[in-house]
DNA sequence: CCTTATAGATTACATCTGTAATACATTTAA
DNA sequence: TTAAATGTATTACAGATGTAATCTATAAGG
C-alpha cells in the first residue's frame, strides 16, 4: 500500500481536481492554502512519483503531472484503515460523534437517509 | 494538540479499557495482538508521559500509568480532522464509501436511523 | 553564441516514529 | 552483605516527514 503523507496529501487533492499539471500549476494552486516554498512542492512531487502515486508526461522540458491512484480508492483505503483503528472497525460510532458535536447538517442527514434506504433496499431484494 | 502516534495508540487503547496498569500489565495486555519487545512498550509508555498522554502514580518503585485524555475526545478530535482532511468536512460520503464497500451492516444502519432519529427530533424543538 | 533563467535531481537537516539496547538505581534472594 | 534481578531513564539508530537549498542541464533571450 503507498503511504501517502500529509503533506503530500494535498499535493494529490489538487491533481485529483485537475490533471495533468506542471509542477508550476500545481504550486499556484497551492498558493492559496498553503504557504509552501515552490522548491517544497517540487520535492513532494517528486516523492509522489518515487511513491508511485503520480506519474507524468514530458512537456518540452518541464513535466504535466497526473495521479495514479484514484481518489475514491485513496478516500475509501483511509476511511477503513482509520475507522478500524479509532473505532474497532464501527462507523456508527464516528457518525454519532459527529452528531453530538453537531457537525451534521441537514444535507448530511439526507444523504445519509438516502444511503440507509439504498442499503434497506439492496438487503431485501437478494 | 497532543499527537499520538500510531504504536503509543496501542498504549493509549490497553489504558482506556482498564486503568491505571503498571508497565507490565500494558506489556501483558498488548502480548496477544503485538509483537513488541517489553522495552519497546516502555519506551512507547515514557514518550506518552512526556506528551501529556499519560500520568502515573507510584507503586514502590514501579509506575501505575492512567490516561490523561479522554477517549472519546481523542475519537471526536481525530474523526473530526479526518473528515476535513480526507472528505472536505463532510461526513456522509465516508459512511457511502463503507455502504459501498458492503461495510455495513444491520447494526450500523439500527445506529444510524436512531441518530438521524435523534437528530431530527433535536432540529424541530428548538 | 553566450549568459541567464528555469526545470527537474540531488542533498540537507531537524523532528517524529518504530523498535530496541544500555545505563542506572534499588529491591530482594542467597 | 553482596550479587542478581527488575524498574525506570537514557541513548541508539534507521526510515519517514516537513521544509527547503544547492546542483546540473537546457532552453531562451540578447
């Protein structure tokens, strides 16, 4: 499994919005949030590739970026891996957390409504 | 904010459940899923005490360690910060990925319908 | 053509983490 | 009462991470 670091974290969130990108876009992109010296980006890009998670095609000198691993596979490996080591594997617990802090809203509830439902369904109809 | 590593959560884990232990009572608890040496243990249980993570009293000349965080709080902190780091915040599309992955199950779903539940009820008598 | 700017590659360095080993103090067994 | 065992404290050391600076090759401007 590659081990994605914080840092390089965001570096894929922003090649997961648009790809490919040169190694310039990408540190643009991170100007808002981050306060990041360009040569840091650039040494999180190369990591990223050494990693295997990104890869890239030659464009005159400089390189166009591009993730190789998706960001629901990344999304739904982490939230397995955290929710086994916080909560035992349970993920109601972590939803009812979220609830007594009241950091749900109500397009959460929908949602999550709407998922609850889809499950409801799935189970009756094999 | 006290970080806690990965190996010291083990730590943190065996104290939640039962408290105060000595050293070797972490050591035992921890024999069945780890494969720790008993130094490495104690080393895990000194570098929590400096972080905060742990006191203890003493016993003689041994240790009696107790958390100094609440597990809970370190649940409701590190779930929030996953959330934003990993799903922008929100934290439906977690669960979809879990009901996707056919990680839930009757359960999860009995919880989830009593939060919603809740939480509809808690939204209309304010 | 030659100089300079710029892209990626390599190196740097402190801190954290995993994983112990060693040192030191003290209790206990012989 | 002295040696061994045992508890904690200190030290070790490699790899990961955050955060760059320097090196090297080459493209572009004068």
């Amino acid at each position: 499994m590659i081990e994605i670091s914080n840092a390089e974290l965001s570096v894929m969130q922003v090649l997961w919005q648009r790809q490919p990108l040169s190694a310039n876009d990408v540190v643009a992109a991170l100007g808002n949030d981050k306060d990041w010296h360009e040569k840091t980006v650039k040494t999180l890009l190369n990591r990223l590739v050494s990693k295997g998670a990104l890869g890239f095609d030659k464009d005159g000198r400089a390189y166009l970026y591009y993730p190789l691993i998706a960001e629901q596979d990344y999304q739904q490996q982490q939230s397995r891996s955290f929710v086994e080591r916080i909560f035992a594997g349970r993920v109601a617990p972590l939803v009812a957390g979220f609830a007594s802090q009241n950091k749900l809203n109500a397009d959460d509830v929908q949602q999550l409504k709407q998922l609850i439902a889809d499950w409801e369904q799935e189970q009756h109809h094999d």
